[in-house]
C-alpha cells in the first residue's frame, strides 16, 4: 500500500464506495488488484503484486491461505457487520444478520417492529451491580493481609 500513489488509493476507494458488494466480479478485482497491489486482507487477488517469487511461501498461497482461514472462522456464514442488523438502514444492507427479517415499510410492520425491539431484554448478564464493586476490593483488602512474596531475611 505504500508503494501506491494518492491518485491510486482515491481511485480504488471511490470504486470500492460505488460498488459495494459482498461478491466482487472479475473486472473489479482485476481494477482494486492494479490499484492495491499487495494487499492480502482483502477478497481481491494479488494478481499484479511485484514481490519477487523466490519468497515462501509465494504470495498467491499467503493470501488463498488467508481468505481460506477467514470463510472458516465464520463457519461459511455470511459476511455481516452492524449494517446487517438494521433492516431499516437506507441504502438496505446486502447481507442481512441471521435472525432478521427484511425491512416492511407499511406503518402497522413498523410499529410492530418497534415494539418487538423496546420488548427486548437489555444486552449484558444479569450480574449485581456490587459484585465487580466488591470482589475487586475484596482482592486488595486479602493483599494486605496477606504478603504473597514475603521477605526472606535468613
């Protein structure tokens, strides 16, 4: 990414923001992978990085290795992010989360949609509030009782 001028990343920026896709197609992967050349975390091909190949492992496997581990840590599920969460959100999401329905813009959907939500439990655990208050005291308190690295004056 260094190597790449400001033209270049405004360039590719620009076309990453008009065309968002979770499913690239070749035209744009071939465009982003001559404006970005060797930029592995991303689902476009290094295909026109100039890295010398006597390096290993080649920079085709790295990043195949790399887009192999991130689709096996969402165990195949789509991509999402908090976009995917909030059908109401315009431009819609590409990719929904699980569990949520598309967006029904008639009043009563909406309403009812808002209920559902406001029904909801808070997210959090159900913990007493003077428990991370206590027992973090409670810690030190035992600390000056007790010396855990006494002094040894043999």
């Amino acid at each position: 990414m260094e190597e790449t001028t400001w033209e270049q990343r405004l360039q590719a920026l620009t076309h990453v923001v008009t065309h968002p896709t979770t499913t690239p197609t070749l035209h744009s992967q071939i465009f982003i992978s001559t404006q970005i050349p060797c930029y592995l975390n991303w689902d476009y091909p290094p295909i026109f990085c100039t890295e010398s190949p006597s390096t290993f492992p080649p920079l085709h496997l790295k990043w195949a290795f790399s887009l192999f581990l991130k689709r096996v840590s969402r165990l195949g599920a789509p991509k999402t992010s908090w976009r995917s969460k909030c059908p109401y959100h315009l431009p819609p999401p590409l990719v929904l989360a699980k569990g949520v329905e598309p967006a029904q813009w008639d009043d009563d959907k909406k309403r009812e949609y808002v209920r559902n939500r406001l029904r909801r439990r808070r997210l959090g655990s159900d913990v007493n509030p003077l428990i991370p208050i206590v027992v973090p005291n409670l810690l030190l308190f035992s600390l000056l009782l007790w010396n855990p690295f006494p002094l040894d004056e043999s």
